[in-house]
C-alpha cells in the first residue's frame, strides 16, 4: 500500500498546488525541464555505465540447438552462430518480447501412475506475454498522439495515426482505443500481482510504485479526455512553449491537468532510476547480443590470471612419509 499512498499524495499534493499562483513557475517550468533533464542525464549515464562494463567472454543463452555440422538444424534465432542471427534475436526480442513466451511459470503435475512421484512442469505465461505487449504499444500510441501538443503543424502521420486509433465516438468525444488498452493491460498487471501469492512475495515496492504512476497518468489523461474536457488549446499553448524554450503560463488549465503533468513528469524522471530502464538496456545485454560461437571459436578469458600450481609430483613429494604409513603407493621413491 505504500507505493500506492505515495502516488495519492503527490497526485493530492498538484491538485492543491495548482491554486496557488506562487507555484505555478514551478509546476510550468522548473518540474518539466527538470525530469526531461533527470531522464536526458539518467538515461546517458545508465547507457555509459553499460558500454563500459567488461564483457570477456561470450554469455549467450542456449534455449535451442546450437550449430555444429551442416546436416543438423540448429535455431537460428534461439541459438544464433552469426552476428545477423543475434541481431535477428534482439529485434525480435524488442518488438515481439519472445522471452515472456519462455517458462516462466511452473505447476507439478500428478503422473498418473501410482506411488509416482508429481513431476515439476515448467509452462509458458500467454496471459502476461500478451498484457505487455498491449501495455507497451498502447503506450507507444499514446505517446505519438501527444506529438500534436508538441508540433505546429501537425504532422499528416499524427493526424492519421489519430484517426486510425478513435474510429469510433463516445459521446461528443472521440475514443481513443489504445488509452483503454492501456488501462486494462496496467490493471491486469497490477492484479496479477496481486492476486499471486509467489509474485505477491517477491514483489518489492519498486515493483508496485511505477504501476501506480502509470496508471495515474493513463487515468488522469482519460478523465480530461472524456469528463472534465480539459482545454485543448490552452494545454498546446502549454506544450508548445515547452518545445519552443519559450514557456508559456498554465492559465486556463484545471486542477487535473496539473496532477497529469506532475504524475508524467515524476515518470520521466524516475525511469533511469528503475527497472522502468530496460526499455534501452536490451540491445546492450551480452546474453542476447551475442552470438552463441562456442563450437566454431575458441572463447579464452583474459582475466585468467597466471597462477602457482601444485602438481601431483610436488604433492607426493610433500606427503611422502605419511602416504608410505598409510599404505598408499607412490609413483616414485625417494632416492
């Protein structure tokens, strides 16, 4: 409960700050360039903290066969041997999240034999595989569609991803089908956390805290959409100024748009910060990037350093005496 007191709070908190004028410098200015800058000098440093951490061998994963001999199949995208085959497993891997398809959950199983021991089986999630991609490209669609806040003109691609996405009306408004999605698939997420008891055990106030936000920002958005009616060009006005360097003051705009900007704000700052980062570490991480060549090149870690070693003879050498008591024979005597 305390990831979710602490979104209520900073929610609760811009609500009551967007009546007081003396903020409004910092709720139009200081907190929007202050988590673009957080998330711009975060998110560089993760990245140079990853390119510069030493990798002397390959660590590849090995979910498939790997190649050998010409006549045996190997995966070629599960256990790639080529530079063009990992590629092929981190693209995968970034636009079709493969890895939640592996066995990530597991049961045991009666073997229907009796006195048998229950079998441990391993089983794929489709259930969380399918929640996380609907969560990730609803988010990227949502993030497209607030480009026309940022653009003058705007662009014919956002006018028609627009189109394509409200296809049909709900009420006077326009109903946008990826700020749903985007709702049920957090929800989902939150639930299947709750719900649990394994996941429930494991999962820390990290975990909860970013969901919480999330959620926060998607319903905030979805409330000034269908509800309240927040003032659009006033909040492109806003937006604006923003990418302009020129900012522009939040008159004209509710309480509620400023717990949404807050809540986004706070998001962008907080991501370089979380496991929210892997949205830039995959491509970096040697256990997909790497092609598993351990069969066609020899891999020697260079941090092995030179070593004393103790061969058998100097052992013998050592313990001849007690080896000769115990009745042990020796491969050499004394002289």
């Amino acid at each position: 409960m305390l990831p979710l007191v602490a979104v209520a709070a900073l929610a609760l908190m811009a609500w009551t700050g967007a009546g007081w004028p003396r903020l409004e410098p910092f709720y139009g200015v200081i907190l929007p360039y202050g988590a673009l800058l957080a998330f711009l000098v975060g998110m560089s440093w993760r990245v140079l903290s990853w390119t510069r951490s030493p990798v002397p061998f390959n660590i590849t994963t090995t979910c498939g066969q790997q190649y050998s001999l010409p006549w045996i199949r190997s995966s070629r995208l599960e256990n790639p041997h080529t530079r063009w085959g990992a590629a092929g497993r981190v693209v995968l891997e970034m636009l079709l999240f493969r890895s939640l398809l592996r066995n990530v959950q597991h049961e045991w199983v009666e073997s229907g034999r009796e006195g048998a021991a229950p079998k441990l089986v391993f089983k794929s999630s489709p259930g969380l595989w399918l929640a996380a991609l609907v969560f990730h490209y609803s988010m990227l669609l949502v993030l497209l569609h607030h480009a026309r806040f940022f653009l003058e003109p705007v662009l014919g691609w956002v006018r028609g991803l627009d189109r394509l996405d409200a296809f049909f009306q709900l009420g006077s408004a326009a109903c946008y089908v990826s700020g749903l999605t985007l709702i049920l698939a957090l929800l989902y997420l939150l639930a299947r956390r709750w719900w649990l008891p394994w996941l429930r055990y494991l999962s820390l106030p990290a975990d909860y805290f970013p969901l919480y936000l999330l959620l926060g920002v998607a319903l905030t958005g979805g409330m000034m959409h269908y509800s309240t009616r927040a003032n659009v060009p006033a909040a492109k006005d806003f937006c604006l100024g923003l990418a302009r360097l020129r900012p522009a003051g939040l008159s004209g705009l509710g309480p509620l748009f400023h717990v949404h900007l807050t809540l986004a704000c706070l998001l962008l700052a907080y991501v370089p910060f979380s496991k929210l980062a892997h949205m830039v570490s995959l491509p970096l991480s040697p256990t997909r990037n790497l092609p598993g060549a351990g069969r066609m090149t020899r891999h020697v870690n260079p941090w092995n350093a030179p070593v004393k070693t103790h061969s058998y003879a100097d052992y013998e050498n050592e313990y001849r005496d007690k080896m000769r008591a115990a009745g042990i024979p020796l491969e050499k005597e004394a002289p």
